[in-house]
C-alpha cells in the first residue's frame, strides 16, 4: 500500500504596514565625525604635537630639542618681520622652474618611447643609469657647468623630477587598454594627436601618481641643495634659513624652518594634488 506524499498545508500572514518610520538611520554623531578625513589627520598631527612637547619639556633644553610654543613663536615673529615670507617665494620660484622643467622633458621622453622603437630604447637606457643616481651627487657638476646660482638649482631639480614622473608615465602609458589604442588608430589620430587625446587621458592616475612623486623629490632635494648653494652665494631660500640658523645656534628657527617645509609639502598634498584628482581620475571613476 503505497503512501500519498505529505502536502504541507499553505498559510498567506500579512504582515502590518511600516508607517512612520525613518527609511534612513542617521548615524551618531561621534561616528560621523570619526568618517571625516580632515578631522583624523587633524588628530594624528595634534597627537604629533603633543608628543613633541612632552619630549621637550623631558629634555629640558631648548638648544637640543626646542617645545612647539617656542617653535610657533619664532615661526610668528619671523613672518611678521618679512624673513620667512621672502625664503619662502625664494623656494617655490625656483622649485617651480625645475618642476615644470622636468615634467615636460619626461612627458616628451615617454611621448616619444610609446611612438618609436628608438625612443623606448632610449628611455629604458637613461633611466637604467640615471634614476639610481642621487641629484645631490650632481651639485659638484652643478657648480663648475652653471656656477652659482639658480641655474645649478633648477638643474639638480630636473635631474630629480624627470625619471620618476617619465617612469610612472611610461608606466601609465604602457597600461592603456588596446581598445583605446585601436579606437584611436581608427579615427586617424597619431603622433602628438595620439598622446594627447588618448594616452594621457587613460593614464592619468599613473602620470599623477609620479607627479606627486616628483614633487616630493624636488622639495627635498631643492632643501638639501640650498645648504649647499646658500652657503655659498649668500642667498637662498628655506634651506639656506635652515643652515644660517643652525649656525648661529637658534634651534627654535631651525624647528620653524622645518616646520614650514613640513606644512608646504601637506598644502601641496592636501590640496592642490588632491584638487585636481578630485577633479579628474575620481571624477571619472578612474580612481577610488
């Protein structure tokens, strides 16, 4: 006697409606204020601060390792008296020369590598043996070819920004998908054209990337160059501020020297590179 299957009995439940209640939870606020960005750097560089002090009033001498007030007061009373403002402007003009300088050579130079055989030869070559070499090795060469001056100053700094921005660039331009590339064959674009329309649009996270790269090392390389090329022209910018003060023993002006440096580097981070990808590879959704 075969058994009939077990049909299990169907109930419908309606469920009460939802009214008057939110869609959307706020968040707490702590939790919102913890999600910004901003205000967690802000933090990290508070704790930064505070540990600095604790560790100068341990050392008790303010010749070795000065307090941040007394650091924030030679900051204030020299740009009040013009001195931190004009090394400043010092700086960045011939930061900027060397800069863009070295940024055009390497975008040309990864321009050329992505069109000819040659150019890709060339460009794996030179940065073979030039990327290693430290752009402080050069300051000797620097002096006899350009003497003192800017002109050795803008030099060390090309020799600094161009192989890392001509490498991430190359690098980026080396990533493009080759849909784009035959997208681009297909509506006649070559040479300049090509580079321009196609290549730099794709690989603008990469060509950012060694931007910022090469900022960081021209504004480090530019401070080390100025100990040397102040000293012995007389002028110069924060480096020179820096290696003037040490020698007359005002520490807390060395700290507001390296102070300044410190905040010029995070505005150019936080801001203006931060900006423009903003703008850009995050706009696009190229980048997260």
């Amino acid at each position: 006697m075969s058994r009939l299957p077990y049909i299990r009995p169907e109930f419908e439940h309606e469920l009460p409606p939802l009214r008057n209640l939110p869609v959307e939870t706020p968040l707490p606020l702590s939790q919102r204020l913890w999600n910004q960005t901003w205000l967690r750097k802000c933090l990290i560089v508070a704790l930064v601060l505070v540990l600095w002090e604790i560790a100068a009033r341990m050392q008790q001498n303010d010749l070795m390792l000065p307090g941040v007030l007394q650091t924030l007061q030679a900051f204030s009373e020299d740009m009040r008296n013009g001195e931190l403002p004009e090394k400043i402007i010092n700086s960045l003009s011939t930061l900027l020369k060397g800069y863009l300088a070295g940024s055009a050579l390497a975008l040309i130079a990864s321009a050329l590598a992505v069109t000819t055989q040659f150019g890709r030869d060339l460009l794996s070559t030179i940065t073979a043996m030039l990327n290693p070499l430290p752009a402080i090795a050069l300051l000797p060469l620097a002096l006899l070819w350009f003497g003192l001056g800017n002109a050795s100053l803008i030099f060390v700094l090309i020799h600094s920004v161009m192989w890392p921005v001509a490498l991430n660039t190359w690098s980026g331009f080396s990533s493009v998908p080759e849909t784009l590339r035959m997208a681009g064959r297909n509506y006649g674009l070559s040479g300049p054209r090509y580079v321009i329309l196609i290549l730099i649009p794709a690989s603008l996270p990469a060509i950012l990337s060694g931007l910022k790269i090469g900022w960081a090392f021209a504004w480090r390389t530019l401070i080390a160059a100025e100990l040397v090329f102040g000293a012995s022209s007389g002028e110069g910018g924060l480096g020179w501020y820096i290696f003037q003060n040490r020698n007359e023993l005002f520490t807390d002006r060395v700290f507001a020297g390296l102070l300044t440096v410190i905040v010029i580097g995070l505005l150019a981070e936080g801001v203006i590179f931060a900006s423009l990808e903003k703008i850009t590879v995050k706009r696009w959704g190229m980048q997260r």
